[in-house]
C-alpha cells in the first residue's frame, strides 16, 4: 500500500488506493486510515488493476488496488482496542478506534473515533572524546516518551443531479513528551552530575476537503477538489545543568509555534473521445504559508538572558500553479504515455529574513509499458520531477541535546530531478510475484546542508548530482518447501549517488535523513541498502495466523560544515500471532522492538570538516526497549 507523498499540494500525495473508482481527496488522513474504518462487510471485493483502464487515472501508479463497496449495506461498525506494555515500563499503553458506516437519506457517511495513549522507553550511553581515541567523558542517558492523541474524522458522498459529491474532515489533537535523563561522568572528576532535556509539543491538525464530479457524456468527465488543512504546533524544550553537588548550573527552554496551512483547489478532467486514448487535463493552484516565532533565553544563575536565533521569526508564503496535460494510448499490448506538466510558483519571506522570488518549471514525462500476458509487464519511463520544499528549512531550528543551531535559508530553491527507470514484473502464481525495477535520477541543484558561515549550514542548493540503484520486491508462497498457506514478501532497495561536497571539493553521496528517535521504519531514502522482509503462514482450520518481520538499513550520513554525523540502526523485529476462532473477534498478540539496536557517531572538527583535525568525537548507543500489544478487532 501506497499512502502517498506527504508534500504540498495534491498531485504527489496520491496514493494506489481506490474505492469504488476513486481516489480519496485527503492528504493527512491516509487512505490506509481511510480503509481501516471501512467494515469488511460493506466490501463487495477488491479489484487488482496493472495498466490503464477505462476512467481510472493511475497517476503514475503501475499498480492500484480498487475497492469496491456493496451497494446496498446495513449500518456496520468497525472497532479496534490496543492493550499494550513496555517491558520495563508501569505505564500502559491503550488504543481505542470505532467507526461507523450508514446511510441517511440518500448520503452514505462514515464517522470515525480514534483515542490512543502510549510510550516508548530508550536506553543508552554516549561516551565523548578528544580527538577520536582520548575519552573525555561517559554519560548514561534515559528517555521515556509519553504520547497521546484523539483523532475524529467524517466522510460523506451522494449524489446531486449528475454531479458525485464527496466531503471528508478530520480533526486530531497530539499531546507529545519525551523527557531525557543524562548522567554524566567526566573521567577528570568521577563525581557524577545530572543533565535533564524536556521536549513537549501540542500539535492540532485540521482537514476538510469537498470533491464534484461530473459526466458530461460518456466521453468526458470532471472532478473539482477543494481542500484546505491546518497545522498548529507548540513547541516547548528545557535544558537544565546541575553541577557535581546537584545545584542547578544552567537552565535554557526554548518556547516555539509554527502555523502551518495549505489550501488547494484543482480540476482534474479525463476525455476518452478518442479510440484507445485516455486524455487527462488537471489544473492546480495552491496557496501555502508557515508562520514561525520562537523566544529562547539562558540562565546561568544571574537571571533569564535571551538568546537571539537569526531566522527563527518568520512567514514564508508560497502561490503555485501546476498544470499537465497527459495522454495514454493503448496499442494492443502496448500502453504509451506521454505528456507535459508547468509548474509556475511565487514564494516570498518576511521577518528575520525577507526574500521573494518567482521559479518556472517545464515537465515532460513519456513512458511505454508492454503486457505480453496478464502476468508479464515490463516499464520504461523518463519524467522530470520537481521537489516540493519543506518550508521548515527556511526557519531556524535548534537542536538543545547536540548543541546545535541549523540556520534557515530564504535562497533555498527546489531541486529538479530528470529519472527514468527500467522495470519488470512477473506474476508466477496466484499470490507469488517478482518485481524489479532500475533507475538513475540526475539531480540539479541538490538540496543538502549548505556552509552559510565559517561555523553554520543551512539547508540550501549544493549544485548537481546523481542517485542510482534498483528496488526489487518478491512475494514468495512457500508451499514448495512444505511450509503451507505461507508466504514471504520481500521488498529490499539498493542505492548509490554522487555530488560535490561543498567543502572539500571531492566527490561524496548524498546526505541521508538524520535522527535515532521513533520505530524503524522502511522507506526510500539515500541509504545505502534497506530492506524488509515478512513472513506469514495460517492455519485455516484453526483459523490461528503467525508471522514475523524484520527490517534493516545500513549506516547513514549527514554531511554537515565541521561534522559527520552518522547513523546506523541495523535491523529490527517483530512477531505476532492472531485468531479469529472466537466470539468472531481477530485477537492479535504482537512483541514489538526486539532487537532495536541503534548508534550514532558525530565527528566534530576544530572548524570546517576535514580542512582541520578532528576536535572531539561522540559515540551515543541506544536501545528502544520492548514492547507486547494485545490487539482486539471487529464489527457488527
């Protein structure tokens, strides 16, 4: 499942999930969250759709997956309760979710309730260094996180005349701490001394978006999508130093808000007048903003002091206007797409900083997709792509536990990315597929960290580079070993790049996503090799279900103006087992976090990263403890 790329605007959030023919209007409610509220009894059945169809638009999607409703349903409801624990931990994580599916009239609806509260517990130590061998000091750190949440959503559709309308919201409220315990033990002094870290945040999130759509005859047909969202997010950390005899040293908090809101309107029209042509014309203008304050003050004992952030006060405003024009012409095995997208956009900053600037982009794309046999497939495709912009790099960030300041940077520019890629998939059996898939992505100016000063980056634009590699996906039935009803479905990616660095002047790969904290997770990124792989077997009879999965990654790196800061998680796993032999509820008993082993290595140079010696190297080794969740769902 394909929940879509969570950027700006809508075009690229889509993702392979239909249901009746449609694709959900949403971009913070996934449609994996969309398909958990829907009972199993209202499905008719789900259709598996490789290639263009008739009236569906794929989207650059070579597989959707099409769920189709009954017609007419009784009022059913879906529910799920999560009973959980941490190993060592007294709290208990608990997990409520109930919707309801029915029929006012002639509006279908779906209401949805979600409560949840949980925690994670990490331990670990970081020693510190002078140079990279000359240990300085030893720390024992401690974090346990507490978070919860109340989410509440509501889908509608009918029909008015000729035109289909949809209308969807969401609201969820997040109430996040993650409080750390550091004891430290220099090795000149070997009396201890506590440094403490609190970082809580309330983050409110609001989404609401309304859909018409229109046959004109049988040939033409037009969807308006109208969507605004809105994220507010408080942000509070505190710092807190003690010295050996537990008297406070120093005490820092740092107080921010960031407003965050998008609103889309868009027009997606499809024309298939012509024989063996599906003509798509879509229209987009958005307008984005984030609104960021911060006040952040020291006090070392002679009263509060403020400290000054450049570039953490600011709004940034973004008018955008996407439009592509598409054709897929299908010649008996053969489907040819080609098309040609503009994106014009203004984007301006005011406060700390103040910048506007207008960017024009052309993006073509052509593709030809071969189906010799319903079970046979092979793609070619070339398109230019052009990033969407995390609007928080154009605000300053810091970080309390590293010591760190990342400027923001109003020069920044989006990345455009030429990529074509190779693929070819093959069903062998009903539930066994291979799929593999080649690609290279020529990068112009790549976004990585930017040396702004002698002794700060910022995200910014480091020139042009390359990505290459494969990503191969294989879902195994393991019959033929005499393991019945099981299968394995693997998913592994392999991954190189090249760019110039800015400071040295050699050639490197790029930067990957930096950060320990949170559950391992497989996505795409520039990693050198990442994989997963999951096992299930069931036993019809006793209607008992087991599994397992594991996931892995290798080391990754942020390449920063005086550090190297580098993360290696290895893997990870989890196992569960599952009934539906009682009451008709699925039980679910899942151990979570196994083996997560995770380390972090940051080497600091005296000023830009390998023009100077190494000044001090730290080494932090965590472990996210263990966790067994009692899962219990159904419907009536």
């Amino acid at each position: 499942m394909d929940n879509g790329d969570d950027t700006r605007g809508f075009a690229n959030s889509a993702g392979n999930i239909l249901v009746n023919g449609r694709r959900p209007s949403v971009k913070q409610d996934t449609p994996s969250a969309i398909l958990a509220r829907i009972s199993a009894n209202s499905v008719e059945r789900i259709d598996l759709i490789r290639g263009q169809v008739l009236g569906i638009d794929m989207q650059g999607q070579s597989v959707i997956a099409n769920i189709l409703l009954k017609e007419e349903v009784p009022a059913a409801v879906q529910w799920k309760t999560i009973t959980g624990k941490v190993f060592d931990e007294d709290f208990i994580n608990l997990n409520g979710d109930i919707s309801l599916t029915h029929k006012w009239k002639d509006i279908d609806y779906i209401l949805g309730v979600q409560l949840d509260q949980h925690a994670h517990h990490w331990e670990g130590t970081r020693s510190y260094f002078f140079g990279d061998d000359n240990l300085v000091e030893d720390r024992v750190d401690d974090t346990s996180q507490r978070h919860s949440f109340v989410s509440g959503s509501f889908g509608s559709s009918t029909w008015l005349k000729k035109n289909f309308i949809e209308f969807n919201s969401r609201v969820r409220v997040d109430d996040n701490s993650v409080p750390l315990i550091s004891i430290r033990t220099p090795i000149t002094d070997p009396e201890p001394h506590r440094e403490l870290f609190d970082n809580d945040s309330v983050r409110t999130n609001i989404e609401a978006s309304m859909n018409v759509t229109r046959s004109f005859n049988h040939d033409l047909t037009t969807k308006g999508i109208f969507l605004y969202s809105q994220l507010d997010n408080d942000q509070y950390a505190t710092q807190t130093i003690f010295d050996t005899n537990d008297e406070l040293d120093l005490f820092r908090e740092s107080d921010k808000n960031t407003l965050t809101q998008e609103g889309i309107v868009r027009v997606e029209t499809n024309w298939t007048g012509l024989d063996h042509h599906f003509i798509q014309f879509n229209i987009e203008g958005a307008y984005n903003r984030l609104t960021s304050s911060l006040r952040q003050t020291v006090d070392t004992g002679a009263g509060p002091k403020r400290e000054n952030v450049p570039g953490s006060n600011t709004k940034v405003e973004e008018y955008r206007s996407d439009i592509l024009l598409l054709d897929n012409w299908n010649i008996g095995p053969f489907e040819v797409e080609y098309g040609l997208g503009v994106e014009v956009s203004n984007i301006s900053q005011t406060g700390d900083a103040g910048l506007e600037r207008d960017f024009f982009f052309l993006k073509p794309q052509a593709g030809i997709v071969y189906t010799p046999h319903i079970n046979t497939q092979a793609r070619l495709s070339l398109q230019r792509e052009v990033s969407q912009l995390d609007f928080n790099d154009f605000v300053s960030v810091v970080a309390l536990q590293d010591d760190d300041i990342t400027l923001g940077n109003p020069n920044l520019k989006p990345e455009s990315i030429w990529k074509v890629e190779l693929g070819y998939e093959y069903r062998f059996s009903a539930a066994g597929a291979f799929n593999i898939a080649l690609f290279h992505h020529w990068i112009s100016d790549v976004e990585d960290l930017l040396p702004i000063t002698d002794t700060r980056d910022a995200p910014g634009n480091i020139g042009d580079g390359k990505r290459w590699g494969v990503n191969l996906e294989v879902a195994l039935p393991l019959d033929w070993l005499g393991i019945g009803n099981s299968r394995l479905d693997i998913r592994t990616r392999w991954t190189d790049s090249s760019v110039k660095d800015p400071v040295t002047g050699k050639t490197r790969k790029l930067s990957a996503i930096g950060g320990l904290g949170g559950p391992f997770i497989y996505r795409e990124e520039d990693i050198k090799l990442s994989s997963e792989i999951k096992f299930r077997q069931d036993f019809e009879d006793e209607r008992i279900g087991w599994g397992w999965e594991l996931r892995s990654r290798t080391k990754r790196t942020l390449f920063k103006i005086d550090e190297l800061d580098t993360y290696n998680e290895d893997f990870d796993i989890m196992a569960f087992v599952e009934s539906t032999r009682w009451f008709g509820i699925k039980m679910s008993l899942i151990a979570r976090y196994l083996t997560d082993e995770r380390e972090r290595i940051r080497t600091i140079y005296e000023n830009q990263r390998s023009l100077s010696v190494i000044e001090t190297t730290e080494i932090q080794r965590q472990s996210l403890i263990g966790q067994i969740d009692f899962v219990l769902s159904g419907n009536f």
